[in-house]
C-alpha cells in the first residue's frame, strides 16, 4: 500500500522549494547565483561580492561592500574559550600538504568543525534572538569565524603558533596568512578567491537541504549549520577532492604517463570509483571545473609542482574515454589547493568555509517564507492491517 505518489529515489529531479538564491542546468552546464553567470563572478567578483549576493540578490555598491568587508574584519576573531577548545579537541591524523604523516591524537577536521561550530553559538552576541536583524548579524558572524576556525585548526594541528586576523586582509588572503604565517602573494590570494566564489553555493546539495530542513522548525541559525555540516561530512558529499590528492600521492609525482593508465585501469576494473568525477545534476562539464583546471595548472608551475597537474589531465582523459564522465568541482580543486600549501584534511572544511556564505543564504530565506518541510514517505512494509499476536503464542 502506498500513502503518497511514488518517489524517485534519493528525490532525484524533485522540486522540493522555491528560492531566488541559485540557478542550475545540468544539460547546458550552467551555474547562476541570483541570475549572475558563475563563469562572468570567477572572473571579476569577490567571495565578499558574493556573499552579499547571496543574502541580498543583488551586487553590492562600493560603501555597501566596503561595509561588509569592515563587518567581517570585526568579526573575524575568535572567542578565547572557542580557542582553547580547539586547542583540547583531538587533532586530525592525514597526511599534510607534502603527503607524510604528522604527529597527532587522531580524530577528524570536520568533527572539529562541526563541534567548534556549535560552541560558537554560546559566545554569539544575539544568541536568544531571532529576529530578521539578529539572524543577518549572525550570517556575517559565521561566515567570518568559520574561516578564522579552519585556518587555526591547520595551524595549531601543524604545531604552528596561533595568528590574529588581520583586518587590512580580505576574507581569502586571511584565511592562507592565518594558516600559513606569511602574506600570500596575489596568484595564492585570486586563486582561493575564485575557489570560493566556486564553493558558495549550489542550490538544493544535501547539506543546504538539511539546512533549510533544520530552519524550517525555526531553531536558530548555528544549529542549522551544525546539521549542515554533519551532511557535509558524508563521503557522499563533502571529501572528494581529498581523496583525489591521496589518489594522486598514491600515484606519485614521478608516475611516467604509462604508469598512470595502469593504475586508474586497475581501478575501473574493479569497479572502484575514482573521485572528483561525475554528477548528480550536470551532465556536461561542471562549470567550476573549467576555472579551477586553469588554476590548477598556473598554482602549480608557480610553486614548482607542474606534475600534478599532467597526471591530474592524464586521468581526467583516461576516465572520459573509458567512462564518459566530466570532472567535477572536486577534482582540480584538490590540486589546486595543495599548491597552496593546504593540508588535505582541511579539504573538506574549507568547503564549508565557503559554503557557510550560501547555507545562510537559504536559511535566511527560509525563515523569510516557512513553513515546515514535513514530505511524506512511500509505505513498503508489511500489509495492512497486522494483527497483534499474545507473547505466550509467538
């Protein structure tokens, strides 16, 4: 017996809300954020930019952008207590950025993130109100400290001093100068840039969903994100462009172009899934996978690492040819990142770095025009009615 029409699974192609917030065609590669081209913003905006987007679906004039980069600036810091949380919390055991182990107590990035998030909503200045006002202050505020979060967990876990933001750095040159200890140069700074502008947004993914499924039941905005985070965590969603670098460390920088065929050969064979390919909504080339290729290939000459971008092009053929998949965002970007000198467990934090700016987007929206997200289920169990049987005559 059934209660309601028969579901795809996963949902898959099933309007689930109304929102102005982003656009996508998965036939034609298309990408918008409230009607602007994705491909039109990686050239010219700014994450700032489009934050501001994103919240208000509209680009921001000169003194409103200059007044968002002031409101993020003050709010970049941390609360002492959240900092001597991320000091007590187990440290992430993968490999660093140059592919050997570091020392640690174990315990997983996203874990960290998604704790550190929810103690930050004890320290939040309009904790208890949830007011439109209240909620577009909060929205600053998480897309600030989440940044500032993941930067100071990669450097405490790599044994680095804490660093103070800098207000005169914007939101993508603060993050790698807090990581790192030295002041990107404009190449690092435009290519994080751009990778948040990629990251920002993408409609109804399973972490926004379960974002807008939290907000519907009007609980606040941290615990919305929380529960975002905990879908970003799933292998399913979030991680693939860290298991991209482990598959190209496990391939070597040194692989001769024969080497590499046999190794992803080996893998479609077995029928094991090589990451960063494929997609649930596009069916052509990912349009972020059209910039971060591009940046793969100048971060990489520029560090000096020219070779993992040769293999990454070697795959990427290789897979078209014998599977007819595209990259997806995941797959250049996990080059890209190691080029900058960013560790692969913060790979997938660094998602919701960027992300942060869209799920508030939606949460926002939500509350703006709510009304509980309560779907129905396809019954497949046993017949009705069943009749209760006595203890005794089971």
């Amino acid at each position: 017996m059934t209660t309601a029409a028969k579901p795809k699974a996963g949902l898959e192609d099933t309007v689930a809300a109304s929102s102005a917030i982003c656009y996508l065609d998965g036939d034609r590669g298309i990408l918008a954020y409230c009607g602007y081209d994705i491909h039109e913003l990686a050239d010219h905006a700014t994450f700032e930019e489009i934050c501001y987007l994103l919240w208000h679906r509209r680009l921001p004039t000169r003194a409103e952008l200059g007044d968002l980069q002031s409101q993020l600036a003050a709010c970049r810091g941390l609360p002492e207590p959240v900092v001597r949380l991320i000091r007590m919390l187990p440290a992430a055991n993968p490999s660093n950025a140059s592919g050997s182990p570091r020392a640690a107590s174990g315990g997983d990035s996203i874990d960290a993130l998604r704790t550190l998030t929810s103690a930050l909503s004890h320290y939040d200045p309009d904790a208890g109100e949830h007011s439109p006002q209240a909620n577009a202050r909060k929205a600053v505020r998480l897309t600030a400290q989440l940044g500032t979060l993941v930067a100071t967990m990669g450097r405490l876990n790599a044994g680095g001093g804490l660093i103070q933001p800098d207000p005169v750095l914007g939101h993508a040159a603060n993050f790698l100068y807090m990581l790192t200890g030295e002041r990107p140069n404009t190449l690092a700074t435009r290519a994080f840039d751009v990778a948040l502008i990629l990251h920002a947004d993408h409609e109804l993914n399973a972490s926004t969903f379960a974002a807008r499924v939290a907000a519907a039941t009007l609980t606040d905005l941290h615990s919305a994100t929380v529960g975002a985070i905990g879908a970003l965590k799933g292998p399913l969603h979030g991680g693939a462009n860290a298991d991209v670098m482990r598959l190209l460390l496990e391939i070597g920088p040194d692989a001769a172009p024969d080497k590499v065929d046999v190794i992803i050969r080996a893998k479609l064979a077995r029928k094991e899934k090589i990451p960063g390919f494929g997609h649930r909504v596009y069916h052509t080339e990912d349009p972020r996978a059209t910039h971060l290729r591009q940046m793969s290939r100048e971060l990489g000459q520029r560090a000096g690492q020219p070779a993992w971008f040769e293999i990454s092009q070697r795959i990427e053929a290789l897979v078209k040819a014998e599977k007819n998949l595209n990259p997806n965002v995941d797959f250049y970007s996990a080059t890209s990142y190691h080029a900058l000198g960013i560790p692969i467990d913060l790979f997938t934090p660094i998602f919701a770095v960027s992300r942060i700016s869209g799920w508030t987007a939606h949460v926002l929206e939500q509350y703006a025009n709510n009304r509980l997200i309560r779907p129905r289920a396809e019954y497949i169990g046993p017949e009705y009615p069943q009749r209760y049987t006595p203890l005794d005559r089971r």
